[in-house]
C-alpha cells in the first residue's frame, strides 16, 4: 500500500467512513441506500482502537422496501456522535443478501 492510500485510509478511519476490514467489495459494490438508526449498544468489542457498535437500523435502498435489521460495526471513536438514534447514515447493501451491510 503506498502513501497516499495509507493518508486516504487514516482520513476515513478519523471521520468514520472507513469500510469494515471484511467489506471491501461491499463498500465498492453494494447497493447504495440509507439507514436510520433506532438503538445504538457498545458490545465492549474493540478492534484496532474502534468500538465495535451494535445497531437497530431500518434500511431504505432505492426501489425497495424499507427493512429492519441489527448490525455490528467498528466505528472511529470520533464517529461515535454520528451514530446516534435519529440519524440516518449511508449504507451499503449486499444486492445477494440484504442482511450483509456496510456503513459509512
């Protein structure tokens, strides 16, 4: 990885935005929608210094149903304030299986 991709990698991981080490192809192919937060639980998992979230989310993607669904993601901590109930967050959907997401 050069250094521009590794600069690229430390700006998302400070604003939240930084894919799930698992998700690249979902952060770059899935279907693009949002979600609205309705409960948000620290599991007291952190992974490389990020909180891992639990979280109550209704899914909207273009052309579908809205659908509920509890996801677990890391987040950066400085993120954290963006993932409160009430707020709606970009999503990314598995077009093969609506329950693998991806936020950010």
């Amino acid at each position: 990885m050069g250094f521009l991709q590794d600069m690229r990698n430390l700006e998302q991981q400070a604003d939240g935005t930084a894919a799930p080490a698992d998700a690249p192809e979902l952060a770059l192919h899935g279907l693009a929608g949002a979600a609205a937060i309705q409960a948000v639980r620290f599991t007291g998992a952190v992974v490389d210094d990020r909180p891992t979230l639990e979280l109550d989310l209704v899914i909207t993607v273009e052309g579908g149903e809205p659908y509920a669904l509890s996801h677990r993601q890391s987040v950066s901590r400085i993120a954290i304030p963006s993932f409160q109930p009430g707020a709606v967050v970009p999503v990314r959907v598995d077009p093969a299986d609506r329950s693998s997401v991806t936020l950010g």
